[in-house]
C-alpha cells in the first residue's frame, strides 16, 4: 500500500518557517564559530557563506530574513550590539541583491551555476563591503578610520566567494532539498 499525502498550505507554511529557522541558526552559528578581530571593533566569519546560501536557496523574502536576523544575533551575542541594526540591514539587502542577480546571471548561464552563483556572491560581498563603511563611518561615528575595517572584510568577502558557490553547488545537486527559486 502506497502513502500519498497531499502538498497543504499548512505543510508548505511548516517547512518554509522550519528552513528559514535552520538557516537563521546556521548563519548565527557560523558567524560566531570562527572570529579573527579586526581593526575597528569588528572580525572576520564565515556567516557571509550561509547568508548568501540562504538567499540562493530560500528567495529574496525568506532568505533576507534568515541572513539578518542570524548575523544580527551573531553581532548581539558576541557583544557588538551596536553594530546589529546595521547588519541586519547589510545583510538582508545583500541576500535580496544576492537572489535577483543570480536568477539574472542564470538565464544566461543556465549550466553553470558556479557562475551564477559566484557574480552574485561577488556584487553581495560588495554590498557588504561598502555597507560596513558607511555604517562605521556615520552611524558609528569612526568617519574614515573605518577604512581599518575594509582590509577584513575583504578577507572575509574572498572566502565566501570561494566557498558559497562550491556549497551552493553540491547542495543544490540533491533532490531532496525543496527550493524556493
């Protein structure tokens, strides 16, 4: 005897709202897992890989939800309390950027994904990037001296153009994994 079972809303609303709480925690996680501190108050993580792996996998809504929310807990938890707002903002607006330029970038390059996957990585790590400068220097009130930070947050930005879009990859390669694209 064979089981059907039927595709509800109640199931669907399920697991989005159980994704986007996974993707949350792992973003958070991997943010605070490896901390080098740089310059001016802040460090380099791993966060930007699930931030763009949540945008990819989960859409711009859901995914700007998990990449904020998550790497502003990171930023509470860790202390940098004053710098939550901002990157809940920056990292929200890069998963947004991050999905709309690979679905771009995709229909061009339908058979590579690394391609896709890694522009958008690209033009995202920019954003966050130039978003943490203008942060620092405004609201944060560090003027140009948040320059010191750019050097770390480049390191940061070549990991995860190096790392998300092998990720990205590999998980999108099982069948299993439901996709919100």
């Amino acid at each position: 005897m064979t089981h059907t079972t039927k595709n509800t809303a109640a199931d669907r609303n399920t697991y989005s709202i159980t994704v986007t709480a996974l993707f949350t925690a792992l973003t958070c996680i991997s943010t605070m897992l490896i901390q080098i501190p740089s310059p001016a108050n802040g460090y380099v993580n791993l966060g930007d890989c699930f931030v763009l792996l949540s945008a990819f996998l989960l859409g711009p809504v859901l995914g700007a939800a998990a990449a904020g929310t998550g790497s502003m807990l990171a930023d509470i938890f860790l202390g940098y309390t004053y710098y939550a707002p901002g990157t809940f903002i920056i990292k929200a607006l890069m998963a947004v950027c991050a999905y709309f330029l690979y679905r771009l970038v995709w229909r061009f390059v339908k058979k590579h994904k690394v391609i896709a996957a890694f522009t958008a990585a690209a033009f995202a790590e920019i954003i966050m990037i130039s978003g943490y400068f203008v942060f620092a220097a405004f609201f944060l009130g560090l003027g140009l001296g948040a320059a010191a930070d750019i050097p770390g947050n480049v390191v940061q930005a070549v990991f995860a153009l190096i790392v998300t879009p092998l990720l990205f990859t590999l998980i999108s390669r099982n069948r299993s994994i439901k996709f919100y694209r």
